[in-house]
C-alpha cells in the first residue's frame, strides 16, 4: 500500500499526469475528520469503504420489503467536484439513484410541502415521477396557484397558510388569514395551517403584543373556528428540534420550554375536534414516548413526517425496531411528508436572497435539492442502508461547531420497514385523514352544529 502525507489544499494524482484517472484532493482538515474531494470522469465509481461493503453483500428482496436488501446509492459514483452542493455532499447523480428504486404499486402521498414557482414545479414534477410520488399537499401562496398547478394539475393539495411574506404580521396572520382562509377553501383547500414555532414569539413582539399568537390566542382561535365551520381539517407546526431549544430557544423566559409548547395544543385538540395533523412529527421526534401519549389521549390527530433534515437526524438514531413499533401502534395515523420548499429564484443567483430561496441558484441545484429529500426519505424508511446522509445538516455545526462544519451530515439508518407498514404511512394514511376530514364535515352538517 501506498501512503503518502498531504496537508489541507493539497493533491495526489491517479494514474498518468498528462491524462489522470482522476484527482484526490484534501479540501480540508478539522479536528479528527478529513474532507477528501476526488475529481473523476462518471464512468469510474468512487465509494467509501461502508458503502463498497453494501455493494459486495447486496441480496435479493425478502420478507416482503420492496427494496429489501437493495442499497440505492450503492452503484452510482460521483460526478465532479463541481456537483457538489449542501444537498449532495457526494456528488451523486439523483436521476440514476431514482431509477434504482422499485416502482411502488401504489403512488406516494406527500402531506407537507411548500411549492411555488412555475419552473420551480417542473423540475419538481420531475423529482416526484422519479420516486413515485402521486400526489402533493402543499403550502403554496394564493398568487402562485395557477403557476403551480399548470405543472402538477390535480396532483396539487392546496393547504390555507397566512400571507408570510406580508411586513404587517398582525394582519397577516389575523384579519388578513380570515380572508385567505375563505379563498383557500374556494379553490378546494380542506386543510387549513396554523403555525406556531416558538419563533412566532418574535413576530409578535415587533406587533407589540408578544402574546399576540400563540396557539390559543384570539387571532388563532378565530382562525380555528372560521376553518372547521368550513369543513376544513386543520394543520398545526407545534415546537421544533430539540437542537434548537438548546441553541436558538434558550431563552426559557421568552420562548418557554419545548414540554410547555403543547399544553394549548393539547386543550384545542380537545376543543376542535376535526382532524389535526401535527407537522414534523408532531414537533417531537426524538421522543417516542411522548408522542406515543400524546396520540394515545387525542384519537383526531395525526403526525406527518415532513422536515427531512430533522427526520432523518432523529430516527435514524432511535434503538434498532423502536421507529417500525411506533409506527404500526399508529398504524394509518402517520402520514408520509417532505416539507420541500420550492420557488423560482432557486434558478437564480443572487446575493441577497432569503435562506430558503439561497439554497439553490441554478436549476440542477434545484433538482438536487428536491430530490435529495425525496431520496433520503425513501432510503430511510424503505433500505437497510446505514451511512452518512448525502444532504448537509447545519444544526450539527449550530449545536458542536468544534467538532462539525456547515457541511457534515449525520448518520443515515434505514427502517426498513414491511411492505403492508409502507403502503400505511405512503398513503393509506393519507386516505385515513381526508376520509375522517369529510366525516366530520359530513357530522357537523347533518347536526346543524357550528362548530
């Protein structure tokens, strides 16, 4: 074997110089761990070594799992350097791991999105027929609407969200949402938003109320009221990581600890009694015990498993068999979700961009950036795969940043979950909520309730 000792921004070339193989570069140093770049024509597969030994040990399919024993990203190798980017670290190329997934004989339910931008949509409509994605519920701005759905049609779920891009917050999410609200469900909307990340605390202070919208505060209540008399079913972002409640929520006195976060959401699941699909796991998917009491006290609600970041970090890391018995105690409660965010400027560079929209400036960045969440989750939920996750995870950085850059990624441990526990949380689930959406509806109307 050979060795040879490089320091940061140094080289070692493969093969001839005048025409190498290909380029190993050390594109930095910190700490313990050493970031290699290789520069390689596609036609030659680079791996890691854990990666390798799931290519060397790939068996057919078994117990029922359409992908069981398949590792996606086994064969494909990097591209360039020039590929690389926060939502692929390794330079794969997307199209080709898309096709290595089995076709589903059923299309795939996403419940949580946020997609605007009319080329935007079609580089996602691409992404979505790649990984088998049917339909999609999506967070999209009234004004993009007919954009939106000129690229995906019927394959579009509208949910009401508020006018955030609004400066007047107090309108925005009061007066001006009733408004919103009532187009929404013109346009067939049956699911209407309620956000509550504790960073609403923020807005409401610089409204000068800073108990102006939390949960259970008029201006939310009447949102609530004004959607359920509807027939609309109701959306609620409850809490958020744990990564950042160590970080960007310590301060206790102003934005309350993250167990504080549901006592009203807990007293209005009781009080609204349409369904509610609580986002990101509820808020909370580092604790299975608590989200295990938490459905087990309010039989209206569901979870979605948007946030594909947070996701990914949290149930990968959960003991071997805990994340497939949570899911089949909730069996048909637990709704497959994304939360992509699309929009036109992500064809676009540009320096003063919003942080969602400057993370991606082109669109091949834009593909990778769709789907790589889309890739991800499936690996996650159906392979045995176990590496690092292909997409950047600032919050390791933002909670240890001796030890990890913007740049480093988590563990990545598939579930591999049974064939009949897929089809539940791809879309039977997803049937599951909207049927119980319009029972209730159906309920409400026949008894000349109000509410």
């Amino acid at each position: 074997m050979l060795a040879f000792t490089r320091r940061e921004g140094e080289e070692v070339v493969i093969g001839d110089p005048a025409a190498p193989l290909g380029i190993v570069r050390v594109s930095s140093i910190k700490g313990d761990r050493v970031r290699l770049a290789f520069d390689f024509s596609r036609e030659i597969p680079v791996n890691r070594r854990e990666v390798a030994d799931q290519i060397n040990s790939n068996q057919p399919g078994k117990d029922g799992n359409p992908i069981d024993g398949q590792s996606p990203p086994a064969s494909t190798p990097l591209s360039s350097p020039q590929k690389v980017n926060p939502s692929n670290r390794f330079g794969w190329d997307y199209r080709a791991l898309g096709a290595q997934f089995p076709k589903l004989p059923f299309a795939i339910t996403d419940a949580h999105s946020h997609v605007n931008g009319g080329r935007a949509s079609a580089i996602l409509r691409e992404a979505m027929d790649l990984f088998g994605i049917g339909s999609i519920w999506s967070m999209t701005y009234l004004e993009q609407v007919p954009a939106v759905r000129a690229e995906l049609g019927d394959r579009l779920r509208l949910i009401a969200v508020p006018d955030f891009a609004s400066k007047d917050r107090k309108y925005a999410l009061g007066a001006g949402f009733l408004e919103r609200i009532g187009q929404y469900h013109e346009l067939g909307s049956r699911l209407c938003k309620i956000w509550a990340a504790p960073r609403s605390v923020d807005y409401a202070i610089e409204a000068g109320d800073a108990t102006m919208f939390e949960l259970d505060a008029p201006i939310r209540i009447a949102a609530m009221d004004m959607a359920t008399k509807l027939g609309m079913s109701l959306m609620v972002h409850i809490a958020d990581p744990d990564t950042w409640f160590q970080t960007r929520y310590s301060d206790a006195a102003r934005y309350g600890t993250k167990s504080a976060q549901y006592l009203p959401l807990e007293r209005l699941l009781d009080r609204f009694t349409a369904p509610w699909l609580a986002a990101h796991m509820g808020g909370w998917p580092e604790d299975l015990n608590f989200l295990t009491g938490l459905l087990d006290r309010h039989p209206n609600l569901f979870l979605d498993t948007s946030a594909t970041k947070w996701i990914l970090r949290e149930i990968s890391k959960h003991p071997a068999g805990a994340v497939q018995n949570f899911l089949e105690r909730f069996r048909g409660r637990i709704l497959f979700g994304s939360d992509i965010v699309t929009t036109d400027e992500h064809m676009i560079a540009g320096e003063s961009k919003s942080e969602m929209a400057a993370k991606a400036s082109r669109p091949e960045d834009a593909f990778d950036l769709y789907a790589s969440r889309y890739w991800a989750l499936r690996t996650l939920w159906e392979s045995r795969f176990d590496g690092e996750s292909p997409i950047a995870d600032p919050d390791l950085a933002m909670v240890d940043p001796k030890r990890f850059s913007a740049m480093d990624a988590p563990r990545l441990r598939g579930q591999h979950l049974p064939a009949s526990l897929l089809k539940s949380l791809y879309v039977d689930a997803a049937a599951n909520f909207i049927s119980a959406g319009a029972s209730v509806g159906a309920a409400r109307n026949a008894s000349g309730q109000t509410r």
